[in-house]
C-alpha cells in the first residue's frame, strides 16, 4: 500500500494533466506555470508554441537579493510580484494561470495576488 503522501503526488499529478490539456500558452499570451515545493516556490511565463520559457522567478532569486524576509506566503506574493515585472519588461500584460494541481489557496493564492499586484491580468 503506498503512503498518503504518494497518494497525493500522484493526485496533483493527474490534475496537472487535466488541466494541461486543456490550457496553452503563446507568446502574446503566456501560460504562467507554478511550482510549489516544501521549502520554496517558483514562476515561470511559459511559451507552449515555441517551448520556450520566457521569464522565471523564484524565492532563492528574492535569498540572492537579500529580500527573502517573512513567513512562506509573504514571499510567495513578492515571488509573484517579480514575475510581474519581467513580464512588464518583455511587454507581457496577460497570461493563462497554471496553478499545476495545487489547491488555490495558500501560498498559491498569495503568488497570484503579488503577481496580480504587479500588472498581469489573468
């Protein structure tokens, strides 16, 4: 019998594929992926027709600046807020939100909000 903790990988898993299915990025509009880890959490703007990525942030970019003060979700939303700047910067104002099987709550909720904050229209 596998572990609850398998369980649920396999889950989020199966809800990525459902939902990738049915979402694609372009470049006009990018599909904005998440990844969410025990200890850290990560944005990218993904161009699915070409396969490229077109920006990414992350809390370890936020460690490097000497910005990663403040509880999980505090830096989850600042994470959202740097996505938003590299898209402004590359001319990017909508995207798709990927939530990649994770509930939207939480750290999630706070990545898209800071991202939200930051001018991306989703």
């Amino acid at each position: 019998m596998k572990k609850s903790s398998q369980i649920k990988k396999i889950n989020r898993k199966a809800r990525h594929r459902r939902i990738r299915a049915k979402i694609s990025g372009t470049a006009r509009q990018p599909r904005f992926c998440v990844f969410r880890s025990n200890a850290h959490i990560y944005a990218q703007l993904i161009d699915d027709e070409k396969g490229l990525t077109i920006a990414a942030a992350s809390d370890l970019e936020l460690k490097a600046r000497g910005e990663s003060d403040g509880s999980q979700k505090e830096r989850a939303k600042k994470v959202g807020q740097l996505i938003a700047k590299k898209a402004e910067e590359k001319k990017i104002k909508e995207v798709i939100f990927d939530r990649a099987g994770y509930k939207y709550h939480g750290c999630v909720l706070a990545l898209a909000e800071g991202a939200r904050a930051g001018g991306l229209k989703f």
